[in-house]
C-alpha cells in the first residue's frame, strides 16, 4: 500500500479557491505556503540544480557489496524508527 503525504486540509482548500477565483493572478497552487521555492517551473529547476548534481554524485558513485549492505540496514533501520512514531493504521513503511 503507498501512503501519499498531503497538506493540511485546509491550506489545500484555500489553494484551489485561491486558483479558482478569476480575479487572482495564477501561480502554483501552493507557492505562498511554501518557503524558499521557485515561483516559476524555470526558477525551481534553477534552485534545484545543487540537489540534482548531489544526486548525480551519488548515483555514479562506486559502492562496495559491504558498503552497501551497511546502507540497507540503515535504512530499513531508519523505516522502523519513523514507523515507530506513528499510531496504528497510519504507518508509512510496514505492512499492517
């Protein structure tokens, strides 16, 4: 099961009756909730880019089987930690 993380009801109501009134000029649905983001698609694929060669680092970097293994563990580590957080039927992670 995917569990999909929204925002607060209602900043998202107040979105779309912000993006459906005619008289507001149109900008993505929740650029005044979201610090630090791009107004524009051009402006957040520009503040996006030090991520983007981060991840590009990351993906041709050569990892050992060990190295590897470390990194799974963690993050199946990491899975139970957040899971352990939150009440019954709303885990992220685990199957329940």
């Amino acid at each position: 099961m995917i569990k999909v993380l929204l925002p607060p009801v209602g900043i998202a109501i107040e979105a779309i009756k912000a993006y459906n009134n005619p008289n507001q000029p149109k900008k993505p649905h929740f650029a005044g909730y979201l610090k630090f983001k791009g107004r524009t698609v051009e402006e957040q694929i520009r503040l996006n880019q030090p991520a983007m060669r981060w991840l590009e680092q990351r993906f041709a970097e050569k990892v050992s089987d060990e190295e590897a293994k470390i990194r799974h563990e963690g993050w199946e580590r990491f899975k139970e930690i957040v899971d352990s957080f939150r009440p019954e039927g709303h885990k992220l992670y685990s199957k329940e």
